[in-house]
C-alpha cells in the first residue's frame, strides 16, 4: 500500500520547442518556392507550440502571413500582432461579424452563405472589405465546387463589395510527387483561378512546396513542416 504522506504526483513536463530549428525549416520552404511568399499555419496554437512565440520566430524571417482556423484564434493572434496579415480557414462566422473589421481579419470564403454573410457587413460598413476565396479543386473537404464556381462566374456581382485578395484550394496527395491527382489539381485550379486575374493565387500546402515552380503561384501555406514533419515521406 501507497504511504499517502510520502507519495507526492508529479504532473510538471517540460516540452522544449527548438526555434532555430522552427526558423530554419520555415527557410527550407521558401528556398524551394523562391518566387512565391510563404505563410505559415499557426492553427490550433501552432499544432500545439505555441502561436505568440513560433509567429514571434517566423515574423525574424520575413513571414507576415498567418492563417489560423477559427475567429478567437483570430483575435489571440492580433492582440500580439499589429501589422500581420491573419487569415481565418474556417471562414466568417456571422456572430462575430463586427470583429472582422475591429481586429483587421480576412475570412478565408468557401459557401455562398458564408459570401452573402460577408457581404452584408461590407454594406454595413461603407467600404470594400478584403476576403479570400476558397474553391474545391477536388480534394472535396472545403470550399466551391465546380457548380457554385460556376454560378458564380456567371454572376460576378455576388461578389460586390468584396476585395478578393487571393483564391486558393488545397492539393489532397501532394506528399505523394507521382500521384495523378496532383496535376489534375493544377489544372482544375488554374482554370478556377483565371477568372481572377488581379488577386493572388495559393494552392501549396506544405508538401506542394516540393512539387515544382509551377506549382508555387504566388503564395505557399506551410504548415505542418515548419514544424518538424516529414512534407516528403517518399524522400
């Protein structure tokens, strides 16, 4: 039997996060996409790392673009941060509609719901309000499928009063160089793409980065490999 006055727990771990290597991975990225700007994912505290300090790390090696997940992940980000860009995956959330503007937060946009929401705040507010613009590219996990893209070229006034700043999609295999689809992507994207010939395109996670150049446009989201996981596991 446990002498209970002697037996004392211990719950006090200690998880040493490598900065230098964080910065140090975050270059690797962007000497393989050297024409493209790199931003990170800082998503669910930074898989668990801490947003403030890894965002602190990588704002050392030029990164000014950040994407996080929801809206108070958002807002934890600007309190630290006054002069990145923050961009929210999950997109607009209706509830918090005043916020976006507050704290200078672009939804990333990806159902009509979402850009009719949007919408009514830039009319709420008298001026253009930046967005960006998420298309499923057939990784079919997020974003406009190709029906609703093609409503909505149809009617480009459904985006009245939105500043698109960038339209992305996500590669589904890129970890796996070879794999068709990653060429099928490219090509449904940069068709999806061309009808927004004045705003940034992004279709690079992590393992897109190692794709090749033409793969790059004009903005890489690096996320699981700045922090320490293997974007190429056929290498």
């Amino acid at each position: 039997m446990i002498n209970k006055d002697s037996y004392r727990y211990s719950s006090r771990g200690i998880l040493r996060i490598d900065l230098a290597a964080l910065r140090e991975n975050y270059r690797i990225i962007k000497r393989r996409a050297p024409k493209a700007a790199v931003a990170a994912v800082v998503k669910a505290n930074a898989y668990g790392l801490g947003a403030a300090p890894v965002a602190r790390a990588l704002i050392q090696e030029g990164c000014g673009a950040f994407f996080v997940a929801s809206i108070d992940e958002a807002m934890a980000l600007r309190e630290d941060f006054a002069d990145i860009d923050i961009m929210i995956l999950n997109g607009f959330y209706a509830s918090a509609a005043p916020l976006y503007e507050q704290y200078n937060l672009t939804p990333v946009l990806g159902s009509f719901s979402e850009i009719k929401g949007y919408q009514a705040l830039a009319r709420s507010c008298g001026k253009n309000l930046p967005a960006f613009l998420h298309f499923n590219s057939r990784m079919n996990r997020l974003g406009l499928g190709s029906i609703e893209a093609q409503e909505l070229f149809s009617h480009m006034d459904m985006l009245a009063g939105l500043n698109i700043k960038c339209v992305m999609s996500h590669f589904a295999c890129a970890d796996e160089a070879d794999h068709e689809l990653n060429e099928v992507q490219f090509t449904v994207f940069s068709d999806l793409a061309s009808h927004f010939p004045d705003a940034q395109k992004s279709l690079c996670n992590s393992s897109g980065a190692f794709l090749g150049d033409k793969y790059h446009f004009d903005l890489v989201r690096a996320g699981m490999a700045i922090y320490g996981l293997n974007p190429t596991p056929d290498a």
